[in-house]
C-alpha cells in the first residue's frame, strides 16, 4: 500500500510538472510572438479571370492567398451596369463569391469596383482599391472618367452619391433611363466611373431614393452637366516615391501609366425646390395662435371658416418668407380661452397630373396649453403675487391692492459694446396693435454728464431693404423690428421707452425700459477690403464666415470691391455666390429648366483680422478649382481615415534595437 501510494503521488507530481512547464514555455514566448503580417491579400485567379471576354456565368469567384474578409459590401462595392436587383457579394475563406441576379447585357463590359472593401482576415491589412472586369462580348471597355461632387450652396464633399453615365444625349434620358455606367463618391467626394467605351456621354449625379438609376422624384439630389464628355486616354509619368521605413525615403522613380480623361469633373449636387403644393400638418402649440404647415408656399392663400366660432376678423395671419408656414393669431381672448377650433381649410393642391385643384379639410384644433391649465398656473401666479404684497404691507412698503396685468415684455438685443454698423433689434412674442413712437427716446452722450436726443427710425424687419448684416433667410418672424440710428463709435447711448409705447393684440404694453448701448472704438475693429477679380460685373454677394461656416456679415457688389468694416479681431473665411436674378438669396437648380444653381465660390485661406488692421486682398475665384477651395477647417464632411498597412513590425523591432527590413529580419 505505502509503495502503491508513493507511485501514485510521482505520478500526479509527474503530470502536474509537466503542465507547468507547458504554460511556462508558452508565456515565455508571449512578449515576443513572431512578427506580424504586414503582407496585403493578393490575388491568385477568379473564374471567370479578371477581363476575360465571352463571358456568360453570373457567377464570379475570385481567389487569394489568404483568409480575406470584405467591409459593407452594399456599400462599397459598386456592380456597372447599374443592377436594378442587387448582386449577392459574400467573403467565403480565401474567395470572394458574386452572384449576379439581373440578366447579363450583350455585349457589355461588366466591373465590380470593391474600393478599400477587401482586407486579410488577421491583420486588417488591405488590398487596396481593387476593380475587376468582364465583358459578355469580345472586346472589353477600359477607360475611365473621374472628378468630384460637392454641395451646390456649401461646396461640402457629398459622400456616398451615384454618378453615373448616358450615351443618350437627349435631356429625357436621365427621368426615363438608368445610367449606363455608374460609381460612387467617397468621402471625399470623388468618384471614378470604370469600364467605359470610347463615345460622347452625358454624366449625372443622383442620391437614388427609390433605386431605379433615375430621376424620378423632386425631393432626389441632383447634379448635371450641359457640356457633353468625349473620354479619352494617353500615356503619362508621373513621380512614386519608395519609403525604407515610415520616414526615409529610399528613392523617388519616374513611373509610366495611362492616364484617363477627363479625370477632374465637378458636379455641384442641388435639391430642387419644390413646386407639388400638399397640407403637412397643423399645430396649435400655444393657446393664442395655430400654424399650417404646407410643402410649398403660393400667392394665393388659403382661406379659414370657423365651424365652432365665428372665423369674421378672427385671425392675424403671419407669412414666413415662401409663404409655406402660416401662423394665425387668434384676436379675441374668448377664442384664446377655447381649447378646441374646428376649422374648415380651403387650399390649392397640386394633384396627379401636376395641377392645382382647390382641396378643402376639415382640421380639429385642439391647445396644448388647456385652459384649465392656464386658469391653475393664473391663480398660482396671483397667490405668489399677493404673498409679496403682503409682505411689503407689513414692513410698511408701499403695495398693490389689484394685481397689474401681464406686460409686454419687447427683447432688446442691445449690447455693451455694439458694432457701429448693426442696429438694435427689437422683437415680440405677440404681434403688435401699434407702436408709439413719440414715446420711444434715443440718446447719446459724447462724455459721461451730457446727453443729447439722437435720430432714429423704428422701422419692421420686412419693410428694410435686404439689410446686408443680416440675411433674408435669418429673418425669424413678422414680430421683429430694427430700431436704426447713425450710430457713431465709442459713444454711449441711453434707449428709453416710456410705458404703453407698445401695444399688442392682446391690450398689454409695455412697462418702462431703460436699456444702455455703448459702441465699439474704431480701434478695437479691423477693416477687410477683398478685391473680387474675374466676375465681369456680375452682381455678387460676399459673405464672411466663422469658423462653423456661418455667416458673420455679407455685403452686395458688382463692381467686384467687397468691403467689411467693423470686424472683430478673430480669424474668419469667405464666400461668394453669383446672384444671377438679383434677389439676395442663393437659388437651388432646376434639371427641367436646364438651369444650374448658382455659382458659389470659397476663398481657400483663413483670413486673420486684427485691431486697428486694414487687410486688402486681392482674389480670382475661377483660379482654382472647385474641389480645392473650400478651407479644411470650415469643411464638415471629413474624409475617412485610410486603412493603410499598420507597420508595426518596426516599433517592435525599435523596442527590441534592432532594424526591420521586410523579408530579411528573422
């Protein structure tokens, strides 16, 4: 028995050695772990083979040396001709497999662009962009086109849009044909369109809703050009540069290639306005007014009849700008204090064939503020009201014995330290009835004891003209005013407005305001006078941008001097748009018309300003292209990271001190 179990106990000591030393030797080996695969997929065949001619099988397997994996192939994997079914594209091992749903065309140059998509199962190394082709007839089509798709209005990069060609050059062929050939943008806006026969082509741009390959509907983004391409090719050089490691270079060689024309196309992506007039919606956010929401605004408005309530002299419309949003102040509080408004609405409807037909609903208009809500929130209000005065009764204070109605309150935006070139904008949550102006007082003061009375206009927002400080599309409602005076710098001003100077619907006014406005010195300002060059006297708007892309000041030209006074010392950017019709405002395209949207050009630096600075600048828009003007800065559309090779091997061959050469370190 005592030899039995001594065995026993070698043997479970033997075992138990043996697995220590096992995991021993492999955490010995874990710092090190061999280097990594730095080697990209390759390509070792496909069935069909890459450009084979003749072709007939809708099936492609494409074969590497190694287990590969593909990124969102619906994405970025783009089939031309344009599939109307989408083709089955699944990484299999070491294959790709297609599956081709649609009926092969005769005699056609097929290619299946798999972009970045493609890298090894391990490492995330990747293939590179990657095309490969087959044509079902004998020859196979092998140029190329490629270019750029950038917002129309912002020259922002458009990511993800289809480009695709036409040999149809008739203007009816892009709303009643799928391309021909097609690709897709990549973050960076750029597009290649392979696989394309010698001939004359139209090319188009599409954000497919309904995926038909066409122009089918408004609300689709759109590019075009009138210009018909001719694509042709030539050999060219051009400079490749070979790295040793990821900072020395180890030569640079002249390398031959074909290069494919035209190969710098830019598409300005547009949204039409739309035109098909339909009801949205109804709100009735608050008690005292209701908003009709229409896809498109008309001269001829729509007409209301009260089925609960007397509609006669009820409402104070408010038009937005395109007429499209209409806002109906109710007039009399009994309606205010009513929850629900049955109304009938009478509007022209843009029906099936495109015309318009008088349409009427019948809309229920019930308050998101109830009444008896209201009438609690009255009463909590007069109790907190009525503790004050009591409290002031006992201390002896002077109190009320009747509480004061609400008051207008106006929102003044007047500032400490106010641009000389800005007026005060002066704005109300309710329309007025009337504004008395003998009640309004303006003063300045050139030292801190002496005032004098200053001129001043009070004028509504609608009734300036296009005020260059601020534009048209900014304008929030009809309730906002402009109080304009000849404001000179480093002045202080006193605004005083005695009670009752306004008056709403409603019978508030206002109580006494007191508001101080002091200008800025000239010295604390900069100055930027930028000649336009190029423009031949077209009517231009320039505007100046903050580092969000939004517009700071913009002024009219057309004698190509743009000046900015009373800039603040900050850095700042500049665009510009053709104002073709000379309206103030940019205008979108219209493919039917063959009317392109107007030109937008940026200037492709900051602009510091400093105090007491005057910069004078001198810019040809036309200068440079397109796709290069927009600053990096103020572009929001960011290009995807690269997926490149990692090249880890060499830190770890610095960590180790030793040099990494690829495929000699050991």
């Amino acid at each position: 028995m005592r030899n039995r179990r001594s065995y026993k106990g070698w043997l479970i000591m033997l075992l138990a050695s043996a697995v220590f030393t096992t995991v021993g030797c492999a955490r010995m080996g874990q710092p090190d772990g061999g280097w990594y695969d730095e080697t990209p997929p390759h390509v070792v065949g496909a069935s069909p083979a890459d450009q084979s001619v003749g072709v007939k099988s809708k099936k492609i397997v494409i074969n590497f040396d190694e287990f590969i994996k593909i990124d969102n192939p619906s994405e970025k994997v783009v089939v031309s001709p344009p599939q109307m079914e989408a083709p089955e594209i699944a990484a299999k091992g070491k294959r790709i497999v297609v599956e081709i749903a649609d009926s092969l065309k005769a005699n056609t140059t097929y290619t299946i662009d798999f972009s970045d998509a493609i890298t090894d199962n391990n490492e995330g190394n990747p293939l590179g962009n990657y095309t490969y082709s087959f044509s079902t007839g004998q020859q196979i089509d092998t140029l190329q086109v490629s270019g750029y798709v950038q917002g129309a209005s912002d020259m922002e990069p458009v990511k993800g849009i289809l480009v695709g060609l036409y040999d149809d050059l008739s203007d009816s062929a892009f709303t009643h044909k799928p391309m021909l050939r097609v690709s897709r943008t990549d973050s960076r806006g750029r597009f290649i369109i392979k696989g394309v026969a010698p001939g004359a082509y139209h090319i188009f741009a599409l954000q497919d809703a309904d995926g038909n390959y066409q122009f089918s509907q408004k609300s689709e983004r759109i590019a075009f050009l009138p210009e018909v391409i001719k694509p042709t090719c030539k050999p060219d050089v051009r400079q490749d540069t070979l790295w040793r490691d990821s900072l020395h270079i180890k030569n640079i060689l002249p390398v031959k290639y074909t290069h494919f024309l035209p190969d710098d196309i830019v598409l300005r992506a547009f949204t039409e306005e739309a035109t098909e007039r339909y009801f949205i919606k109804a709100e009735r956010q608050q008690a005292n007014h209701f908003t009709l929401f229409f896809s498109y605004g008309g001269s001829e408005l729509p007409t209301i009849r009260g089925l609960n309530f007397d509609s006669s002299n009820a409402f104070l419309m408010e038009k937005s700008l395109r007429n499209d949003t209409l806002t109906y102040w109710l007039r009399d509080t009994a309606l205010v204090n009513q929850d629900s408004l049955n109304i009938q609405l009478s509007y022209l409807m843009t029906d099936s064939t495109g015309q318009l037909r008088q349409q009427t609903d019948t809309l229920l208009l019930l308050s998101k503020e109830p009444y008896a809500r209201r009438l609690k929130q009255q009463q909590k209000d007069y109790e907190q009201w009525k503790k004050k005065q009591l409290k002031a009764n006992k201390k002896g204070e002077a109190y009320d014995s009747i509480m004061p109605p609400p008051a207008l309150v106006p929102q003044i935006s007047g500032s400490d330290r106010m641009t000389p070139d800005r007026n005060v904008p002066i704005t109300f949550t309710t329309p007025l009835l009337k504004a008395d102006t003998s009640k309004i007082h303006l003063y300045y003061s050139v030292n801190d004891s002496v005032w004098h009375p200053a001129r001043f206009v009070l004028r509504h927002r609608k009734h300036l003209n296009v005020p260059d400080s601020v534009p048209e599309s900014e304008w929030k409602n009809e309730r906002e005013y402009e109080l304009v005076a000849e404001w000179r710098p480093a002045r202080d001003y006193s605004l005083e407005i005695d009670s009752a100077a306004f008056c709403d619907i409603y019978g508030r006014v206002n109580s006494p305001i007191k508001e101080g406005i002091r200008t800025g010195s000239d010295d604390d300002y900069g100055t930027l006078l930028m000649t336009i060059e190029g423009m031949g006297g077209k009517h231009v708007i320039a505007q100046l941008l903050d580092d969000g892309d939004k517009v700071v000041k913009q002024v009219r030209t057309s004698t190509g001097q743009a000046e900015f006074f009373y800039l603040e010392a900050r850095k700042y950017y500049l665009r510009i748009f053709v104002d073709e019709n000379n309206n103030g405002v940019w205008d979108t395209g219209n493919y039917e018309e063959g009317r392109q949207p107007e030109q937008v050009y940026y200037y492709p630096e900051s602009i510091e300003c400093k105090k007491k600075w005057d910069i004078t600048l001198s810019w040809n828009p036309t200068r440079l292209p397109l796709y290069r003007q927009k600053p990096d800065k103020i572009t929001k559309q960011r290009p995807d990271q690269e997926k490149k090779i990692a090249h880890r091997n060499e830190q770890r061959a610095k960590n180790k001190g030793i040099q990494y050469i690829p495929g000699v370190t050991k």
